[in-house]
C-alpha cells in the first residue's frame, strides 16, 4: 500500500489517476460527460510530471484544459447529433400532439380539462361537453390546445 501512496505523492501521477478514475466512471454510467473532466486531468497530469509546480497552478491548468475538452466536446456533439431511434422520448407534449382525448371537464369559454391516459390537463378549444373527444393540436403555457374531433 506504501508503493500506491509514494506513486500517488507524485502530483503528475495523481491527475492521470484520476483521469483514470473519471474515465472508468464514465465508461460504467455513460452519459455524464466524466471524459471531457478526465481530458482535463490527463492534459493537467502530464504537463505536472513534465513541469513540477504549485498545485494551484495545477489547479488552474485543470480549470483550463476541462474548460476547453468541454467546448470542444459541445461543438463536436453539436455538429455530430447522435441519431436516435425515439426523438420525443423526453417530450411528452409533443407525444400527445395528434392523440384523440376525452373531455373530463366541459371546455366552456375556450377552457376546461381533458382525460390524458390516468391524468388531467387543462385544456383551450372550442367549447364542448364532458365526454367529448377532442384531438390535441399544440401545447402553451402548460395547457392543450384542442380540437373537436369530426368523424
């Protein structure tokens, strides 16, 4: 265990290792981004073993080299968008866009609520009676925009 703590006494080895450290965790949960930070230790670990210094030197080249993985892997992300086979996954308002509902609360004076698969939300449209089926058109302000359905 002595060896591990001398190794890690040496600052340059200690930001490869936890650029190790990052890297591995984000191979287990991917997705958060942990290489980007890893990038930054990796740059920060071999200019320490290179060039001893300060640690907040260190410190600083770290904030730096993070910084500039994080932008180059944004614009990387941004110009390679990863395809995916469900791009509304994380919307559910546009999911419901199209879906046929049922009034739950007659829609009088362009408000009211419709019956959403277990739940409710408020809705604007045309008037009609509970029990109406209306199809969703839109969404603002947290609240449907609906339509009569014409068969």
């Amino acid at each position: 265990m002595t060896e591990i703590q001398n190794l890690l006494s040496e600052p340059g080895i200690a930001w490869l290792a936890l650029a190790a450290v990052l890297a591995i965790i984000e191979l287990v949960m991917p997705g958060i981004f942990l290489v980007f930070i890893a990038a930054g230790a990796a740059v920060t670990g071999l200019i320490a073993l290179v060039l001893p210094m300060p640690i907040f030197v260190e410190i600083g080249i770290f904030a730096v080299a993070s910084s500039v993985a994080v932008a180059i892997g944004r614009r990387w992300y941004l110009k390679s968008p990863v395809p995916s086979s469900d791009p509304l996954l994380n919307d559910r308002v546009a999911r419901l866009i199209g879906q046929t509902v049922t009034v739950s609360h007659a829609i009088v004076s362009g408000e009211g609520r419709v019956r959403v698969g277990d739940g409710e939300w408020p809705a604007r449209g045309s008037d009609a009676p509970t029990g109406a089926r209306v199809r969703v058109t839109g969404a603002r302000d947290g609240s449907l925009d609906v339509e009569p359905v014409t068969n």
